[in-house]
C-alpha cells in the first residue's frame, strides 16, 4: 500500500473479504485503520512535496 491506488484495491478486498466471511471484523477494522494510515502519510508527502516546489519557485522570484 505505497500509493493511494494501491491501497483502495487492499480496501476493496479487505472489505470483499469481510463480506465473504472470509476474514473477521476486527482484523479486517485493523487493516482498514493501517490503510487511513498510510493515506495520511502519502497525502502529507504530497502536499510538503508542493509546498517545496512553491517555495523554489518564490525564491527563483525573489531573486
């Protein structure tokens, strides 16, 4: 789960999972938690990724 597509199939299948009776509730709440998690993570990645990419181009201005 590395990226957000990569982890909204493991959702998908977690909850598929679920439904099959295939795994229970509080792994599959687990797992469900680990992804928001890692979601998180990748959305804060991307927006300081931005936030650097704004400030080259202010400071390239400045100049």
């Amino acid at each position: 789960m590395t990226t957000p597509r990569e982890t909204r199939k493991a959702v998908n299948r977690i909850a598929n999972m679920l439904l099959n009776g295939e795994i229970d509730a509080k792994t599959a709440n687990a797992i469900l938690y680990a992804a928001n998690v890692t979601l998180g993570a990748i959305r804060t990645d991307e927006q300081q990724t931005k936030i650097d990419e704004l400030e080259k181009i202010v400071n390239g201005m400045q100049k």
